[in-house]
C-alpha cells in the first residue's frame, strides 16, 4: 500500500521496492531511492525536530546538504548511534530506526520549549551577558546545567565498531559536483583521455536536473540525459565517478578532501565494507560545479512544520514522488517558487495562492501558473504563519501595509533566490567578489588552478551554464596534457533559468519589529537578533556572526549567511561588500571523526618497535613499558613479586652476581670516513682525536645555545670509524643533527653517516660475573683487564657470530655491552641466559636499569636535564674539550645566563626519613615557613627506593646546589613538608672500584 | 598538504616526505667561539619571520634525505622555487612581477 502523500505517476522509484522503517518508535513504510525525509513526507510527517535554544517544533526545509532543521538520530545497535544526521540526505534501507533529538519527554510535547515563551530572556548574546557573576557559579552551576541543557543528540558510548577506509588519487581534472554543470565538465575532460575524476554528495547525480522538469537535453529530459552521461562516464577507464562523495576541504595545491558514504545507506553493509571512505586527491586543475543553494524567506513563524524552500517541495515531487502537503501556498521574491507550484498543481495538489512580493513581474512561467489557474498576489508579502506542529495557515498583507487576509494551507513553499555555493571556491583561498545587480557573492580572483562554472559562479540558464562548464571542462584538460576533443557538446534544448530575488527580511519582519522571523533555523537567529547585534556594537559580520551564532551551526549557514549579512549591513546603514562576509571554512559538511582517523586508531595508531628479545621476555612474565615506539622490558615479576619486589631483587642481583638486560633500543649511529673522527670533534664537546682504535668515551652532545642534546658511549672501531650510540628516544633527532650539520656546515668533510640502531641487538651483561657469564661464548677477543680495561671495544664472534663487544657499564659494575647482528639477537641472549644462570645472574627490566644508574648519578638526558642544563650544571665539566676551538655549543656554553653563578645544578638529595621515597617533579624550597607562593629553588628529577642502599635516593636540579652540600631543604607536599639533605650524586661505590670488581 | 620539489630528487613529492627546518642563509660563524655577544644573538635567536616571501630550509627527510632550500610565500603557503643547500640566494624569483 503506498503511503498518503505519495503520488502515483510521479517520480523516479520503483513503487515495487517498498522498505519499512522507524521513527521514534512508530513504524512506516518507504520506498526504495527514498531519503529518510521523502519517506517521512511521503507518510505525511513534517514535525522531526526541536530546534536548538527556542525547542521550537521544526520540519524539513531542504531535501539536500544544506538542512538545518531535520537532524535525526540513526541508531544501527549499541554502538552505533549516529546524531545529528540530516534526514534529507540519510538514503532509507530496510529496517532505517531514527529517532528525534532535543526533546523531552517527546517530540510533540517537550518541556525545553519553555525557552520559546521565554525567548525574551534568551535574545543575542544571552550567556554572555548572563552568567557573568558569582564566578564561583560558573563551574558549580551554570557551566553543568547548559552543559546538560545544549548540544544535540547523544553520542554512542561504545567504541566505534566500523571501519574507514582512505585513499589518495591523482588526476588532471578534478570536478566537484555533478549536476548539469558537472556533468558537461566531466565529459569534455575525458573525452579527451585524461584521468578525470568526478564527485557528487548525492546519491544520485543530476543535481538540479532532479527536480528542473522543463530541461532537455541533446533531446532527452534532463535527468535522462544526466544518467546517460554518468553511464558513459563510469564506463571510460580515465574516469572515476565517486556517488555519495562529498567535497569537503580544498587545501592548498589543489589538494581536495572527499568522504564518500559507503554503506550508511545500506541495510546490512557486512564488514568487508568499510562505513565512509576518505578521498585526498592531488588535481592538475580543479572544475568547482557545486551549483547554488536556495533561501527562504525570512518572516514571521516561518519556521513551522511544512514551510520550506520551493525547490525541496519540487525534488520531492519531481525526484521521489511525494506531495509535501495537499493544499500549499507559495511565498516568492524571484521566479523559481513559479515552476514548483505548476509542477505540484499538475500533480493535482491544490496551490491556494502564490504570494510575490515584487511588483508585476513577468515571465513564461508566470503566464503558465496563471494558466493554470493558480492565484498570484503581486507586491504582497507573507506576513506570518500560524500553526504549531505543522503550518495551518499564511497571513498575507500588502507589503507596504494594508489588510491582512489569512489562506489556510498546509504548507509554504518559500523562495527569496539563490544563493552561489561558493564555498570550496573561497576554501581555495580565492577571493568572492559582490556583485551588485544580481546581489550576491560570485568567484572574483583565483588562487589556485582552479575554475568555478554554473551556478556557483553566477551562471544563469542551463544553456550557459553547459556552454561554460563544457568550456572549461575542455581547457583543463587541454592544459594538462589532452588530446583532441572529439565530440560535440551537449545541446540545451530546453532549460530553466532564474536569478534575482531579495536578501534580508522580508516586510513585517523589518526593523522596529519583534517577531521570530528566522534566518539562523539550527541556531535559533532571528532577524532581530542580528539587528539587536548591530545596535549592541558589533559591527564587523565576523563579531556579528560570533555574537549572535547565525551561520555557526552544523549547517555552517548554507541558508543564513547571506540573508544575516544583508539585515546587518541594512542595521549599519553600509552596502553589504563593505559589511564583508565570513570566512569559508573546511568541512563544507560535517565529516566523521572515524574518516579522517581511518585505521589510525588502537593499535593501529603508531607504530610499535620489538626489541629481539621481545618475545623470550613476554615469555617470562615481564612487564613491558612504552618507551617512545618501543616496547621495553620493565621488569620480571617472579610468582608472587609485585613490581617493587621485583626490582629490589633485581637490582640486588645484579650488584651481588650479574644480570642481563636488552639494551637494543639505544640509538646507535655509525660516523665513518676519512675525516670522521674531525667530525666527531665539532658535534661532542669531548676530544675524539687523540681517542686509540678500540676504547670508548662517554660523549655530550650540545645545541648551539650550550644546552645538553644528548649524552652516550661512543667505541672507536678503526681510526676511520666511530660506533656512536644515543639515548633511545634521542635517535632520530641526533642523527638529524648530525646530518644537518655535516650537510649544510661541514659539507667538506667526509664523513658517512648511517643509523644502525636496528642492525644491532645489544645486551647487556653488568655486574661481578659478568665476564664469566661472557667469556665462554667468545671467540677471539681477550676479555682480561689488561687486554680489555673498562671504556674498550673489540670485535670477535659470539656463539659463532660477529659481535661488537663493549665493556662499559651503566650500574657502576664491571660491565659488558654484546652488539650482535639483530637477528641473532633472541640466540644470543638465551646462550648468555643460560650461562647467567649457572651463576644464578638476573634479567633485568628499565626500572632496575634506572635504580641502578641513579644509584651510581649517571644522569638520563631528559630526566635529569630538560634543555636547559649545561655540563657544568650536570656535573659534566670534565666532558668538555677545554682547548677545542670549535664544537656545537661552544659559543653558547659562555652566554652570560650560562656562566652566570646561581645556576641549578644536579646534586643528590637523602630525606631525613630514610623510608620516604619523593616524588618525581617535586619543587624543592629553602624556607617551609615562607609565605605561599613560595620561592621554588629546584626540583626532584630521579628519585627510587634503592634496595642496595636500604634508603631512598634522588637527583634533583638545586639553584646552586653545589654550594650547598650537607644542607637540609625542604619538599612541601600536600600530605606534608619533607626535609631532604643536599649530597653528591654517587650513593653507591664513591671510588668506581667496582667497574673493575 | 603541499607539494614541494626536492632539487635533488628533480621531482615534486608531497609535504609528508619532508620536514622543515628554519630559516636559510643563516650562516655559523667559521670562529663561532670569538664571536660578540650580539652576533651570536642575530645567529642563534632573530629569525625574519616575514609576512611574504621567506628563505628557508627544507629536508627530504623520508626521501633522498638532503637539507635543500626553498623560497615560500608565507600568505599563500606557494613554493616559488627550491635549491640546493650552498647555492647562493637566487637574485631574482620567478614570477617575481608584484
């Protein structure tokens, strides 16, 4: 049974596909094609929404992108909840359950519409000036309760279940949107074999060609031909057509964002289907064919259920086969609204009267309404609507003033013009200009490789507008590499054309008037708020448009900017150039979160680096930390450890026997070439010259200002070549310097630079038997004392294969570094496990590590620095070459600030109570007893209970700590002040007689 | 996202590959450890930042990996030409009319 407002004969769908749905709860039926709006219309239902602050009923005004009104809820299952979907463009699938929003307790009664009685209360700038003071009750009260109050719709609270897919593109000719317009772009472009692609929001294309039903085209209708077109379009192999795809930023170097909709319109899209794709494509040149938007007019009530632009009535006849009531009126101030009451009129929907503000117009179709009957009241205006849940009657009075007449109808269809959609164009970064006989913002001065053609530009009649979108379609392409065209245009045998209209409200909503005659419909703007703006001091739309909110909802003011600009500049007395107009922003329409995210979310969302050792870790229980991309062994809980168990026991093995550790993750860079160790001498602060083939230096690194960059042991392999290592989290970074430096400085050097980070496995083995955990797995290399002392590298095999070995330590114990091929890495440490634990040694996390090294005042460059910590502020003065003449650094290092004395400096801190451990980033103070704020000399920079010191130790950045041994400061916490004593950094083996132990 | 040509690789590769790295012609001192208190400041600290056309250096960071430079126009974000790293700032742009 087809629903009471569908006309059979009229439109485009097949009656046959029938699809049931639900809105708030109530079940209908639709057809299929049908948007979620013409299935409402279809059953007669106008009423779909509250509006924002008024809670105002409202129905559809559009059958497009640009509705402000019939935003829905569309709820999938659980998690998906989708809010504030437009009815008029979401594509109804069996089954579709949509619920209104911004209602409470129902749609039909909602107690938020107290706002609208109200509404005095709440004109322009309202919170603004309201909720001023106490200021307590900003967050107490005012900011929860409008919090609770605004917004529209609900968010899912479960996490998206979909997936977005993306893609980049290239192509010669780009055109955006794909009606007639479009459509005549696309073929010229292809035709002459560049890759073209073409992109339309709908679903269907022919943009205005669905509803225009006097077009003909090369002899067929309209939309005929538009189909057609598209068939041979999508059958060329240089050609993409993307449906359902919106446009929706133009950035810069004609790059252009795309959502295409890829399954929200259909009932079970499955999961091989992504939910929207994101398009970046890179065009050659750009054909901007968005068309032009409708307005309606701005009067009294002209808000309620059933009052909307006379092209949307003309689609959801003309398109999809529904009367938008049975008795309309029609209210004008240009021609278009004419063909929508003939075409409803010859539906058998009965027109009561059109309504035209001008004085005595004329025109075919004007002679055809009057043909047909139709009652047409020149130089009058609608005056106000009347009815509450839908539209019962229009007030209709001369516009000048006079006797009011009431016509009782069920709907208005509205038309004040048209409006350029300029939007992508002016994301461009192009400039509008006004023109002034036709009243509105068309493309003045280009910015990009771009062209704009139809009705976005101003382009009037189907006739021109193939003519010029079929020209410029042909330019671009032959401007990027086409060949020949080979066809002939496409012939306008017949079309619409219309222009003209009025901006601004309309009578009876002038100035001195207080009705509520919208501009603004999602935002609740009326024409007297803008008015009221104006007179309140905002003179510049941009503070006018931000003082009011007109244009700032989803709809971003498709309908509302140009009629706020118009009553603005009319208040302010200046033509509305000299008003300007606001900014275009990206998107054009509200894009998900999900599309521009795409797979880079979970554990998609960065990439995650695994030591070697990873999985013999994971194997044993440990715990792993995030350390930048990597995942690094924290520690190794044994049954019934909790972490700090843990690491006491680890930090005490290793400094009793010995324990393993992956120390893969520390950046590892080779400098090679002639003049390697020359370079070496410009980017540490420490002399490498004089460094013997196989010992190691412990390097700083410095910025330009004298600031720490970065620390680490660098092994001389040969004279030639220099194994640097870095911080783990400083790799990247440090080789980037480095690069820079030898690139763009020191370009006459030669030197090689090359990252072998994950080349090398590295583990280390640190503590007493760490030589005898080693020494029976290497090959040719003399691991006693005075073949190998502490700070020297060698080259042998380990377990048979090649291996960097360095002895160098991180504990303070005699230590070992084992560098072996990355791929070895997992063999390599379970052989060394294996003799470790005949000697009953420890694997070891990074809190072990970092226990271990603060134990001994190594320092962590960027814990214990923040890069604003010299050497000399460290405690690493003697790292600096004193008789170097050039290093990165050098100047900085003797700025004033940085030799001046009173400088914070690394010291150790030991709390009173042997027990309190501090926390990490406390401030440190000299005075508890000062008043608050108090005088903050330093923080904590490390600080862990040591299990080998049976105490808690701490590092901490002190304003001239060295000066200040043995002296007791304080840490004020909030559970209480702490007093620390200043002491050196070492708490462990003062003498490093241990290194050799 | 912008396009930019790296004068190594000759063709132009998007903005991912690469990474900014402030002003060019900025030239270290061959006796930077001599140098005044107010050259060092000019070096180090004061940088154009111009509303227009800026010299700056780029590096194919995800490519070739080579520092070049580039002329920018700041308002509109267009690269009007990149070169190599040493080469001199180019005396005339093109397209230079306005």
């Amino acid at each position: 049974m087809s629903a009471a407002f569908r006309i059979s004969g009229a439109g485009r769908l097949s009656q046959a596909k029938t699809a049931s749905f639900s809105f708030d709860d109530k079940s209908y039926t639709g057809i299929e094609g049908d948007t979620l709006a013409s299935a409402l219309l279809a059953n007669g239902v106008h009423l779909v929404g509250r509006s924002f602050k008024y809670h105002r009923p409202r129905g559809f005004l559009s059958a497009g992108a640009e509705e402000p009104n019939a935003l829905v809820q569309i709820v999938r299952d659980d998690a998906r909840k989708t809010p504030n979907v437009r009815a008029t463009v979401q594509e109804l699938y069996d089954g579709l359950t949509a619920n209104s929003q911004n209602r409470w307790p129902s749609l039909a009664f909602d107690v938020g519409a107290v706002n609208d009685i109200a509404s005095p209360l709440f004109s322009a700038g309202f919170y603004y000036k309201t909720f001023m003071w106490p200021k307590w009750a900003w967050r107490d009260l005012y900011e929860p309760k409008i919090r609770a109050a605004a917004g529209l719709g609900v968010s899912p609270d479960k996490p998206d279940p979909d997936h977005y897919a993306a893609r980049y593109a290239h192509c010669e000719v780009l055109v955006l949107g794909g009606g007639a317009a479009g459509i005549a772009a696309a073929l010229a472009a292809a035709e002459t074999g560049v890759r073209v692609i073409l992109a339309d929001e709908q679903a269907e294309f022919g943009g205005s060609l669905r509803f225009e039903s006097g077009a003909r085209i090369d002899g067929q209708d309209g939309y005929a031909w538009a189909r057609a077109a598209i068939a041979k379009l999508k059958a060329m192999g240089n050609v993409r057509v993307l449906s359902r795809t919106t446009a929706f930023g133009y950035y810069a170097q004609n790059f252009v964002g795309l959502v295409e909709r890829v399954s929200d319109h259909l009932k079970n899209p499955g999961r091989e289907l992504a939910r929207e794709r994101l398009w970046q494509v890179r065009a050659k040149r750009v054909v901007i064919a968005t068309g032009a938007i409708e307005r309606h007019m701005v009067f009294a009530n002209n808000d309620r259920p059933g009052v909307m632009l006379a092209s949307a009535a003309r689609t959801y006849l003309n398109h999809y086969g529904v009367a938008v009531g049975r008795n309309v009126g029609v209210y004008t101030a240009n021609d278009s609204a004419y063909a929508a009451a003939i075409d409803l009129n010859k539906a058998g929907v009965n027109v009561a009267a059109i309504v035209d503000l001008r004085d005595n117009p004329a025109g075919p179709v004007i002679d055809e309404a009057r043909a047909l009957g139709i009652e047409i009241n020149f130089g009058r205006a609608v005056v106000s609507a009347s009815g509450k849940l839908r539209v019962s009657s229009m007030t209709v009075q001369p516009k000048n003033g006079g006797g009011e007449r009431t016509i009782p109808v069920d709907a208005i269809l509205m038309s004040a013009g048209w409006t350029p959609s300029v939007h992508l164009f002016s994301q461009s970064r192009g400039k509008v200009a006004f023109n002034d006989e036709t009243k509105r913002f068309v493309p003045g001065t280009y910015a990009q490789d771009c062209v704009s053609v139809g009705a976005c530009n101003g382009t009037d009649g189907l006739d021109a507008t193939i003519d010029e979108a079929y020209a410029a379609g042909a330019k671009a392409s032959k401007d990027t590499g086409g060949s020949a065209r080979k066809s002939a245009k496409p012939k306008v045998d017949a079309g619409e054309s219309w222009s003209r209209g009025m901006l601004g409200a309309a009578p009876g909503a002038g100035p001195g008037t207080t009705v509520k005659a919208f501009v603004d419909f999602q935002n609740d703007v009326t024409a007297k708020d803008i008015r009221q703006a104006v007179h309140e001091g905002m003179h510049s739309i941009e503070h006018v448009k931000r003082f009011t909110t007109n244009g700032m909802a989803t709809d971003q003011g498709k309908t509302s900017n140009m009629h706020g600009l118009a009553i603005a500049a009319e208040e302010l007395g200046k033509p509305i150039p000299q008003v300007g107009l606001t900014t275009f922003r990206a998107p054009y329409t509200p894009v998900t979160f999900g599309s521009i995210v795409g797979h880079a979310r979970g554990a998609l969302f960065d990439p995650t680096r695994r030591t070697a050792t990873h999985g013999w870790a994971a194997s044993q229980g440990a715990v792993f930390e995030d350390v930048g991309h990597w995942k690094r062994a924290w520690y190794f809980p044994k049954a019934g450890e909790d972490m700090h168990k843990a690491v006491d026991r680890e930090c005490v093995t290793v400094r009793k026997v010995g324990g393993l550790f992956d120390a893969s993750t520390l950046g590892k860079i080779e400098v090679v070439g002639p003049d390697a160790a020359k370079f070496m001498e410009l980017l540490y602060t420490n002399p490498w010259e004089k460094l013997e083939t196989g010992r190691c230096r412990y390097g700083i690194m410095l910025r330009e200002d004298g600031f720490i960059y970065d620390d680490g042991v660098v092994g001389r392999l040969a004279p030639d070549r220099f194994h640097v290592t870095t911080t783990t989290g400083g790799a990247p970074r440090v080789m980037n310097h480095m690069e820079d430096y030898l690139q763009t400085e020191f370009p006459h050097l030669n030197v090689w630079l090359t990252s072998i980070t994950e080349q090398w496995a590295v583990i280390a083995v640190q503590g007493p038997k760490s030589r005898d955990i080693i020494a029976p797995l290497v090959e040719g290399i003399d691991m006693s004392d005075e073949a190998m002392p502490h700070m020297s590298v060698r080259e042998g095999k380990i377990c048979g294969v090649p291996t960097r070995l360095f002895r160098m330590s991180f504990t303070g114990e005699r230590g070992f570094e084992v560098n072996v091929p990355a791929d070895y890495g997992e063999a390599v440490w379970e052989a060394l496990w294996a003799e470790g634990q005949k000697h009953g040694a420890t694997a070891y996390g990074t809190e072990a590590m970092h226990v271990l090294r603060a134990e001994k005042g190594y320092i962590i460059v960027g814990q214990d620095t923040d890069g604003t910590v010299t050497p000399n502020d460290a405690g690493l003065d003697w790292a600096v070459g004193k008789k170097k003449t050039d290093f990165v650094g050098i100047r900085g290092l003797i700025r004033p600030d940085l030799v001046a004395k009173g400088r914070k400096q690394l010291v150790g801190l030991k709390t009173k109570d042997p027990k309190v451990v501090l926390e990490e980033g406390a401030q440190i103070v000299a005075d508890p007893k000062q008043p608050i704020p108090m005088k903050m000399i330093g923080h904590v920079t490390s600080s862990y209970w040591s299990e080998n010191c049976g105490r808690s130790i701490a590092l901490a950045l002190v304003a001239g700590g060295r000066d200040r041994m043995g002296q007791t400061l304080y840490v004020p916490m909030p559970n209480g002040t702490i007093e620390v004593e200043v002491t050196g950094m070492v708490f462990v083996d003062e003498k490093g007689e241990r290194l050799n132990g | 996202m912008l396009l930019i040509r790296c004068p190594y690789c000759e063709e132009e590769r998007p903005e991912l590959e690469f990474r900014n790295a402030g002003e060019a012609h900025v030239v270290r001192s061959a006796n930077i450890a001599g140098e005044s208190d107010d050259d060092f400041e000019k070096f180090f600290f004061i940088r154009a930042n111009p509303k227009g056309v800026i010299y700056e250096r780029w590096r194919h960071i995800h490519g070739c990996a080579r520092f070049f430079n580039a002329v920018r126009d700041t308002v509109t974000d267009k690269f009007v030409m990149t070169y190599k790293a040493g080469e001199p700032k180019p005396a005339k742009l093109p397209g230079a009319a306005k």
